[in-house]
C-alpha cells in the first residue's frame, strides 16, 4: 500500500524530484513519502537524502544572513551535514577561512567565491580567540590615506598566525604583543564591526615596519595624506614599539608635516644616546642626523 503522508495518491509526481523539492528545518512529509516508495533504488535514495540536505543546509544559510549573520561554526552550521558543508563550498556557496568557521557567500560574490576581508575578519578572529586590529596600508586607507592601494590585508595579532590566501582574498598576520596597548576604533562594516587601528597607531606601525607599508617613501606619503596627528599621543605610543621607531618617526614628520610638532617624539627619542638608528633596515651608510639619531641610508620621496 503506498503511503502519502499528506501527498495526493494520484498524479504523484516522480519520486526522487519530491524527496528533493523541500528546504524546510524539519523533517519534510515529502521525503517520508519517498523512503516508503518500495520502488526507489538504493542509489536514488542516496542522492535523494544528499539533495534533500543540500537545499535545507542552503536554507539554514539564508537564514544566518536574515539574522545578519554571516558565519557559523561547524556545530552551529548542522553537525549530521558535514558532506553538505563541503559541497556548498565546493559550490562557491559556502567558504572557510579557519577550521571549523563557515562563512556564507551571497548571490552578489558568487562570482568572487569569498566574501571582502573587511566582513568576515571579526568573526573569525573572535572564533580564533585572537586579539587583533587592521592596520598598516588598511587601515590608512580607511582614514583617507589611500595613493596605494593595499593588495594585501594587513591584521596585527597578540599571537602568531599563518597567513591565508582564500581565492582573492589575501590575510597577512603581524604578530605584536602590544596589540592590547595601542589606540583602535571600532568601524563599522556591512556584516557589523571590525577593529581598526586609529591614525596615530598607524602610522606609528609604518615607521616601525617601513617594508610593510610600500616602503619608506610610500609612508611618507601616507603621513603626508592621513590627516591630523596627535603628535603627543604619538610619543606615547612610539616607545612600545622601539627607540629606532621613535627616531624614525620623529625625523618623517618633522621633514613632511610641517605642520606638526615633533618636540615630545624628539624628547623620548634621547638622540644622544647609544648607536645610531638606520633609517631603514639595510647597510649602515649614508649621513648621520645627529639631531635624531639617525643615519639616512636611503632616499625618501613622497609620492604627493
């Protein structure tokens, strides 16, 4: 006798299209009724059952983005669907950017496979148990510093962590143990919030890692674009980093932003003491700044 569970006994339509038409969260009477059809081979049964869980996982999905969530652990995201999670991100619909994270990849980057850095790092981070903000290039370019366009995505971390590429999407990882220590702001982004360093901590990170910001003529172009400066902040800030930082940035402001007073850089910067800084990593030539400190060992040429 065949049983229906709610499905008209005539005019059935093909069995294996109705085990597969449902995206409800639970159980669907459809595909009850398809277990209970004694002529369903074993193999359409399978592919029934790896339908059938496909389409309610990618309705769990859009769910999270109806709840402005875009991510979800493995636990969160259905245990019994693993096999699924891989077929959506297989599919581009689905992508992890840490074990256990799954992030959901909407109709308009389908075509990208991954979602901007900017919405998902929070999430992850947090899923990571990371302290973290975006710096460096990044976070210039979200306070109007923006001539070079960052190709990569710059985090500072409390702890060490690989970096990732995901398709377009390049995450590179500083590690710092200062990262409790320094002035952020949160920013808000389309998936909720993400912490930025402020500009002081930016620039501050670019005179302390010049290779990470295009180089040093490329930060001093930064410097010059970036707005105001809390120059007394600034000689907070610096130390944490290393004297060399100090002595750097103090000399970069005081050549580029006339307009601001590098005195209290100059005060901890104790130009007198100790060996000489170089202005960038590399062979010890070039003239020696005695006010700061500092042998110039390189030509600095800002783009603006």
């Amino acid at each position: 006798m065949r049983v229906s569970c709610g499905v008209p006994s005539t005019g059935d339509p093909d069995p294996l299209s109705l085990a597969c038409s449902g995206i409800g969260g639970e159980p669907n009477t459809r595909f009850r009724w398809v277990r209970a059809q004694p002529t369903l081979t074993r193999s359409m049964l399978r592919l029934a059952e790896r339908r059938y869980d496909a389409r309610r996982h990618r309705w769990k999905a859009h769910a999270l983005i109806a709840k402005g969530r875009y991510w979800a652990t493995t636990p969160e995201a259905c245990r019994p669907l693993r096999t699924s999670l891989a077929r959506l991100t297989k599919q581009g619909r689905l992508f992890s950017p840490a074990r256990g994270l799954y992030v959901v990849v909407p109709p308009e980057y389908r075509s990208w496979n991954v979602l901007p850095a900017e919405w998902f790092i929070d999430g992850m981070m947090k899923h990571l148990g990371r302290d973290y903000y975006v710096g460096f290039l990044n976070a210039a370019a979200l306070h109007g510093a923006s001539h070079q366009a960052p190709q990569t995505f710059r985090v500072v971390t409390n702890l060490p962590l690989k970096d990732r590429d995901i398709e377009r999407v390049r995450l590179r990882f500083t590690a710092s143990e200062h990262v409790a220590d320094v002035p952020t702001e949160r920013r808000t982004v389309h998936t909720g919030y993400m912490t930025v360093a402020t500009p002081e901590t930016t620039v501050v990170d670019l005179a302390w890692r010049p290779s990470l910001g295009g180089g040093i003529s490329n930060v001093a172009t930064v410097l010059k674009e970036i707005g105001k400066l809390d120059t007394e902040l600034l000689a907070r800030i610096a130390p944490l980093r290393n004297r060399v930082t100090v002595r750097r940035l103090g000399w970069l402001i005081e050549r580029f932003r006339a307009d601001l007073d590098a005195h209290w850089l100059w005060v901890v910067a104790r130009a007198e003491e100790g060996e000489a800084a170089l202005l960038v990593p590399g062979r010890k030539r070039g003239e020696l700044d005695r006010r700061w400190g500092l042998r110039i060992n390189a030509t600095v040429e800002p783009d603006v």
